[in-house]
C-alpha cells in the first residue's frame, strides 16, 4: 500500500472553486475520510486523486512520487462510486474477476484472488448470482470487492454507503472497517455523514467550499474544532455557540452575551474586552451539580431519542439544545438549572478558534 500527498490542489469548474490551495498528506495504511456538506468539493478531490479530473494547480503524489501525468490505470488506483456500476450481463464472479482478466492475469491467479476476496467480503454464496438478484448491500460488497481484489495501492471510496437505509449502512460500515483492518490498505473516504466520519477515519478532513479546515483524528475534530464550522457541523445535537464579551477585573474574567454570563477565569488576562463566540456541547451540560456559574433556562421541548433526551431551552433569546439522560424527569414548561465546567467551554475569535497553554507555574504563554 501507499501514501497519498496532496499539495496546493486547485480546481475550478468555470466560476465555481471546487478546490482552493487544498493540502493533506494520508499516511501508508490509514483510512482517511474527506467529511463536508454537499459540494464542497470531497468527490472532485477524489477524482482528481484517481486521475479522472486533471486539476489546475497542485500535484499529487502517491509515495513521494508525481503522478500528475499518469493516467488512471498508470496510478494504480481503485474507485467505488455511489452507484454500484457493476455489470448487470455478468455474474458476481464474473465482475470480481473482469479487470484481472483485462490485465492478462492467469486463471489461477484470478481465481485465488476472487476467492479470497469473497471470503474477506462474505459474498461467497453470491458468486453465481447477476447483480439484479442481490440486495443493495449485497451489490455495494461486490462493488468494494472488485477494488479489493486488484490490490491498489490506494481504494478510493465516493460516497458508497449513501444508498443503503439506516440499518444496513452501519452493517456494511463496520464491515468495511473491518476490510480496511484485514487488508492494511491506505483508504479515502468520502462522505457527508459525520457519524460515519467518526466511526470510520484514523485521520479526518472537514472541508467546505473546496477547503479543508481542520485535519486530525475524529476525537481532536470532535473537541478541539478549529473553527466555528467545524464546531457546528460535526456533532450532533451542534454545539451551542453564543456571541458576546469577555469581560473582568481582578484576576477574574467572564463571558458576557446579552441573556447570561459564564465563568472564564482560566483564560489568560490580555483576552479582557475581546468580542467572541463561546460555546459548549450538548452533553456538557450537568443539572443538578455545581461546576460552574448556574444558568436558568426554560424549556420549550423535550426530545426523546431512546438512549437519552435533547432538551431544548432557552435563556431570554438565547437558544440551547441540552443532553441528558433518558429518565430525566424533565418536560415543556419547565425551569432548569445547569452549569458547564470551564475546561469544556470552547471560545472562537472571528471564526477561529482561540488556544491557549499554561506552563508548570500555571501560568499563560
């Protein structure tokens, strides 16, 4: 397998930047996903990956090696696309084994890694079966399956799980984690689903308007946003984002918006008087104990989602969406209380998020 290195691609399709000076580096063997909202430019990134879209500017590089004019058959990569694209005429076996046999491969050698290839897939008993027969996730297995058994040096994956209803998808994606796992192959996912992001990628690249904002692994995306929209799109409920003031004297300092304030001790003094974003996750909201300044809230509506309620709230025009446990006596109408530890209070300027440290004094640098 191969590392993948993108440097300074960009791609416009007439007045529409599909990529803009974008970078990443993917690592041999790891599975990277390419996360974002529709048309931000993760599908034409792939493609330009695989050699389908040449791009304006930029190089790729697959192990340290330009493969800018390099055909896609030259770059040895394979693609799976949202639709299946298998051919409809030949059976499973048939479409597992169709580019080995292009490439002039022995028989015996086509049909070991067939079967191999069935057997990491658990579509064994469909090998005699047309496409037509199968199920969708049956057909999205053959279709993961015709990449695998080429042995890539990359296998790029465009949306493959967008098709499948709910139950299904988290079958096939752990199903495809695991395949990622047995063949130590370098993977690029792409996706718009954050929880398939999460579950999914060693590393992570939330991108929006041919951008990437943040790269890292899922747990660093999920508490460390860089900025406001990468707070705001990966999570779920969102993060509570508030715009307002820090304010103080004397060693103290809080944040202040026009309907509550929030201790903000711990940030370092020449942050006094900066207009910012503060925010804080659903699930840092703790009712019923004391880690910080209490807020009153009223509740507008509770939303029962099984394994815990979202409460939705709001302090003067302030709304907030609350986690809590799902025999919380809580309902519409009522007057909470809660509080949310300093440390997991998140604070943005302009966007960006603000970052700090403390040395062995305790003190700011």
């Amino acid at each position: 397998m191969s590392s993948l290195k993108l440097s300074g691609i960009g791609k416009c399709f007439g007045d529409v930047v599909a990529a803009s000076d974008v970078d990443l580096l993917v690592n041999n063997g790891e599975f990277c996903v390419l996360l974002g909202p529709s048309g931000c430019g993760k599908s034409t990134l792939l493609q330009i990956v695989a050699g389908l879209v040449p791009q304006d500017r930029g190089s790729v590089l697959i192990d340290g090696r330009s493969v800018d004019n390099k055909s896609p058959k030259e770059r040895d990569v394979a693609m799976v696309f949202q639709s299946y694209a298998l051919y409809p005429h030949m059976t499973v076996i048939e479409n597992l084994g169709f580019a080995l046999r292009m490439r002039g491969m022995r028989k015996n050698v086509i049909k070991e890694r067939v079967t191999q290839t069935a057997r990491i897939l658990g579509i064994e008993p469909l090998l005699n079966q047309k496409p037509k027969h199968l199920s969708g996730g049956q057909r999205q297995r053959v279709a993961m399956g015709r990449a695998l058994v080429r042995r890539p040096s990359i296998f790029l994956l465009d949306e493959p799980l967008s098709n499948l209803d709910a139950q299904l998808r988290m079958h096939v994606r752990m199903e495809l984690k695991k395949l990622h796992q047995e063949s130590e192959g370098t993977f690029i996912h792409v996706t718009h689903d954050q929880v398939e992001a999460m579950s999914l990628g060693d590393q992570v690249a939330v991108m929006k308007e041919g951008r990437i904002h943040q790269t890292g692994p899922p747990e660093e995306i999920y508490d460390r946003p860089a900025d406001t929209f990468v707070a705001t799109f990966v999570g779920s409920p969102v993060m509570n984002l508030f715009k307002g003031v820090l304010t103080g004297s004397r060693g103290e300092m809080v944040f202040r918006c026009r309907d509550f304030l929030m201790d903000m001790t711990h940030l370092p003094d020449e942050w006094k008087n900066r207009e910012v974003e503060m925010g804080f996750r659903p699930e840092d909201a703790e009712m019923g104990t004391r880690v910080g300044p209490i807020i009153h809230a009223g509740v507008e509506m509770v939303s029962n989602v099984g394994a815990e309620k979202h409460i939705h709230a709001r302090v003067g025009d302030s709304n907030m969406t609350l986690r809590t446990e799902k025999d919380a006596l809580i309902q519409a109408g009522d007057n909470i209380g809660f509080s949310v530890r300093p440390s997991r209070l998140h604070v943005f300027c302009q966007g960006k998020r603000m970052e700090f440290h403390q040395d062995e004094n305790g003190g700011f640098q």
